[in-house]
C-alpha cells in the first residue's frame, strides 16, 4: 500500500493557506456561479471556447515547440475541422474517432467534434491488436482521425478499422484550406447533458472501457479544478506533456486554461532530460504532472539552476507525500495543485488551498466508509447500511449520485451498474464506487491512499490484470498465469508482474514471451517481474493465490525462477540485483 504520511488537517494548515487566497476571490466566485449550470441549460464546451475566442481573440490559445496558434485562428480552424467532418456524413449524436499523437491538430479535432455536437472518442495509441479492435468497436466512429505518426497502431489489427472513414490528419487539415471558418449554428444548440467525450480506461474485465465524459462533467471540472483550484491566469502558461487522451489533459488542463483564458503549451512527450528544455521553448509558467514524471525529474543530477525556471504552479495527481517538500523546494514550485479524480467518477478533490500532501476538497457529497479487504467492496454493518471512517482512517472512496453530480457511467450498461452502490445509507441513495482507497483528513480533506480490486496504476495508465492475463495465455509455452502489481519504493503506482506455468515440455523463452507481449499490450502494461512456478491454485478467481504471490513480489523464492523485463530488444532475463534501484530510478527496462 502506498505511503501516506500526513494524518490529518488542522485548523493551523486552513490558518496559514486562507488569507493568501484574497486575490483569488473573483475566480473562487466565477467557479461557483458555474455549479449553477443544470444539464439541460444550452451551455458546452464547444460554446465556452467560442466565447474566449471571441474575448481573448489575439491571444495564444495552444503553443507546441515554441510555436502559438491564437484563440480567433484556433477558433476558426476547428470551425473548418467541423465542417469537413459534417462533409464526410458526421451527424449530431455521432462519435469522431482520434487516434493520434500529442499535437495541436488533436486537439482541434477534439473540439471540431464537440463544436458540431458528436462525441470525440479519444483513443490510446498505445492500444494494439485486439485491444484497439475492442476499442474501435466501442466507438463505431463515422469518422477516425488519423495522425500518420500513430500509423503502426491501425497497422496492428488483423483486418480494416471499425469506422465508416479513417481521415488522415493530412488529408483533414487539406480540405479544411476549403472550408467556411464562421462558428456553427449548432453549437449554440447543444445542451450540457450531451456526451462530449470518450476517454479510455481499464477495468477488470480485461478489455478497455470506454468511459463517457458528458459536457456537463466537464464543464464542473472547469468551475472546481479550473476556477476554483488551478486557478490560471489570462498570462499563464500550462505545459502538458501526457497524451491528449488522458484526462490530466483533455479535461484538467483544457477547463483551466480556458477557465482563465490562458495558453495551452503541448508537449509531444515527456522525455525527462529534454523536460526543462522544452518548458523553456514554450515559456511556460505551469505544468501538469502524473507523479511518476515529477520523480523522474528528481532521479535527474542536481544543479546549481534547478530553480532557475519559470515554474510557480503544479496540477496533477500523484505527488507522492515522501518526495512532496523535496519536489518543490528542488525546483522551486510555489503552490501544488494536487487533484483526485477519475475518468468516469462524478466528483473530484483539488487541493485548492496549497496544504501539503493532500488530494484538498471536494464541494460535492462524498463518504469514506469501511471495506471489506477480501472483496475490495463497501462493508454493510448489521443494519444493512455502510460505515463512515473516522478521521485520519483510511477507507473506500464512494461519491453521491445526484442531478447535481450525475454518473455519466460507461458504454455498457451493465459496468456501469455494478459501480453504484444502492441503498447504502438510507433508502433510495446511490453512490459510485470508486474503487479507491483514501485517507479521511478533515476539514473536507482527503489523500489518496491506494488502488483496489484487479486494476493497478503503472506510469499514470490503468493496467486491467484480467488483459494482461490473456496476452499471456496467447503464449504457446504458457500453461497459465496470474498477474497483479508489486510495490517499488520510491515510485509510483505498481508495477506489473505475473506468475506463470508452462506447458508440458516448454522451457522459458524469456524473448520470445517479452516479444508476445509488446505486440498485444501497450508498453505500459507489459510486466516487469515474471516468476516461473511448478503450479498455480486453480480456482475461479486466484485470489487467494495473488494474495500470497503479492506478499512474495520479487523476493527470494528457492521453489521459482524470477526473470526481469530488459525491455523489447532485451526481452526477460534471469534477476539481477540492482535491477529495482534501476527501475526506481527510471533506466530499466530498457529498449
């Protein structure tokens, strides 16, 4: 489980952080007007970044290597997107697929779709084989956006891409040369309740969800992380570096600079020797992080110029409570706006008044109540009813289901419903279940704690262990497999790794296996550790069995064989020691 080293919040911590927050006040205010909105007002995002266009005109909207594009011409651009988009048979109610790497046109798309009220379905690019073919078929898209550097993803399928068209970002931005690039009538038209995005995420099922982000969430996103939390200013520059399909990206930092019509500096990837470099080429004055990208900057030498940078604020998710103060007092950063949120989750926690090593508050109704550590579900005392924790417990993370903070839940109907959780404190309540644990700090505070039930966080991506399960049945020498994540100090998430039988006569192919793998998973999501055992509990689930594998990790074991992933090239080999200081300190695996 992860480390949380802060208990609690005092009234001293609310002391010191309130008065510095008089000038924020009209930007306080604006976010909490904006909870006002209901789902059925003619209010979406595609009409939030006409307005700023139209107010902020001149001003730089996205920069990328240095280069700006101004809210008027991004404005008009997304106009000519959404036109060729109409041109090619997309209707309102329809999805637009984008399968692309970090760049300005991705994110033009993204907003061409919403303007013209479809749905941007935003794929993962890391996704192949199988695993893109469920994902595409979720969508269904009238049109795939294809950015020709995302090119080996389609070229991993076995036959054509589920959409009626696959536009080249090429071919897109030439017909949009023709386009009239005046806004669309119907983007005054579209209500908050309509769908504005699919985002991806990993359950227990094995395959990706493909979890709906509805105007009206992401509209609450921009008035309580925008407005009330990240808190932009118009001369604010954010740097993002995390893929576009992530929602630290698409959701996080898209409402708060638009929330403060500021500018959007987009990273194409986050390399952490060319990190600062490139915060310098785009002159940024924030940026968001997933807390692995800001250890990997600490694993970096020291300098003298550390805090010689243009950095005053952080937004993200992560920031491990060890490394917090050294984080910030390293390079310098003034103020952390640490959030917790989750792509499908109806309410998030922002840390809203710089108190260190918290997730900060939420306005919405929440409870943090006991669980049961076998089922990873919420426990029900005598009564049949859920149990509250005390404060500086740590318990299940369950968010209310309200008009004001509806689940906006997943493509299948059926995972969405074995989310909530009915009835818990009264009759007729429901509430998400987030499948997080989180510690109870008071005063509306919370930390985040750690991840239950089959999913676990690798590099900031949900790793399903049901998916990676199956990459590894796909393997001619398997017999059969169990994966699950293991702790690494010093770093964040779990790391994956899998217990396996071989076949009859099979002897481990630690390259072969390793090369099975980066062809069916994403990079992310191929394990680490893989141990070799005689046998494996045959039960339904192998919980018992995880539980046991997860206590041993990748300790000493005289009855197994432990190999270590070298990356694609290297494949797995035999243990090594060191091989975990390499991992903590982001050099393996390599390739």
């Amino acid at each position: 489980m992860a480390v949380d080293a802060r208990q609690k919040i005092g009234v001293t911590d609310l002391a010191v952080a309130l008065p510095k927050m008089v000038t924020e006040v009209p930007s306080l205010l604006r976010g909490l007007a904006g909870f006002a909105r209901k789902p059925d007002h003619t209010v979406s995002i595609g009409s939030v970044f006409q307005d700023a266009a139209a107010k902020r005109g001149d001003h730089p909207f996205v920069r990328f290597e240095g280069v700006s594009t101004s809210y008027a011409d991004a404005n008009a651009l997304v106009n000519r997107y959404a036109r060729v988009f109409i041109d090619s048979g997309v209707k309102r109610g329809d999805v637009v697929g984008v399968l692309s790497k970090n760049r300005p046109e991705a994110l033009f798309a993204a907003l061409a779709a919403v303007k013209l009220g479809a749905t941007a379905g935003m794929l993962n690019y890391n996704q192949r084989g199988d695993v893109l073919a469920h994902s595409l078929g979720i969508l269904d898209a009238a049109v795939l956006v294809l950015d020709e550097d995302a090119q080996e993803a389609l070229d991993s399928l076995d036959g054509e891409p589920q959409a009626r068209t696959v536009l080249p970002l090429k071919e897109l931005t030439a017909r949009a040369d023709e386009q009239d690039a005046g806004n669309l009538a119907v983007t005054a038209e579209i209500q908050a309740k309509e769908k504005a995005f699919y985002i991806f995420t990993s359950g227990t099922t094995g395959m990706p969800k493909a979890s709906l982000m509805s105007h009206f969430r992401w509209l609450k996103s921009m008035s309580g992380l925008g407005s009330m939390g990240v808190r932009l200013r118009g001369d604010d520059v954010i740097y993002c570096c995390l893929p576009l399909y992530h929602n630290n990206a698409l959701t996080v930092t898209l409402s708060s600079v638009l929330a403060g019509g500021a500018t959007m500096a987009i990273g194409k990837q986050f390399s952490v020797s060319n990190f600062w470099a490139d915060v310098r080429v785009n002159k940024a004055t924030a940026f968001t992080y997933i807390g692995e990208l800001c250890r990997y900057l600490l694993t970096q030498p020291k300098k003298d110029s550390d805090r010689d940078n243009t950095i005053k604020l952080v937004v993200g998710n992560g920031l491990r409570p060890e490394i917090w103060e050294e984080f910030t007092e390293r390079f310098g950063i003034e103020r952390v706006a640490e959030f917790y949120g989750a792509s499908e989750c109806n309410i998030a926690f922002v840390n809203a008044l710089n108190v260190k090593k918290t997730a900060g508050v939420c306005p919405l109704p929440y409870a943090v109540v006991e669980y049961d550590e076998e089922s990873g579900k919420a426990k029900r005392g005598k009564n049949g009813k859920l149990q509250r924790v005390g404060t500086g417990e740590v318990g299940l993370l369950l968010s209310k289901v309200t008009d004001r903070a509806p689940f906006d839940g997943y493509s299948d109907d059926d995972a969405s419903e074995k989310k909530l959780v009915r009835d818990g404190f009264k009759d007729g309540d429901c509430w998400f279940d987030t499948g997080d644990l989180v510690r109870k700090q008071g005063w509306l505070h919370v930390a985040f704690v750690d991840r239950l039930g089959d999913t676990f966080r690798w590099k900031g991506e949900n790793v399903a262990t049901t998916q990676v399960e199956g990459a590894l049945g796909g393997h001619s020498s398997v017999d059969g497999a169990v994966v699950y994540g293991v702790d690494i100090d010093g770093t964040d998430g779990k790391a994956g790794m899998a217990a396996l039988t071989l076949r009859d006569g099979e002897s481990f192919d630690g390259k072969a296996v390793a090369e099975h793998l980066y062809d069916k998973l994403p990079a992310y999501a191929v394990p680490l550790f893989v141990r070799v055992v005689d046998s494996l509990e045959q039960t339904s689930t192998f919980k018992s069995q995880k539980v046991a594998l997860r206590k041993l990790g990748y300790g000493d074991d005289s009855d197994s064989e432990l190999y270590v992933l070298r990356g694609r090239s290297g494949g797995y080999d035999k243990a090594y020691d060191g091989y975990v200081d390499e991992v903590a300190a982001g050099k393996a695996p390599k390739g």
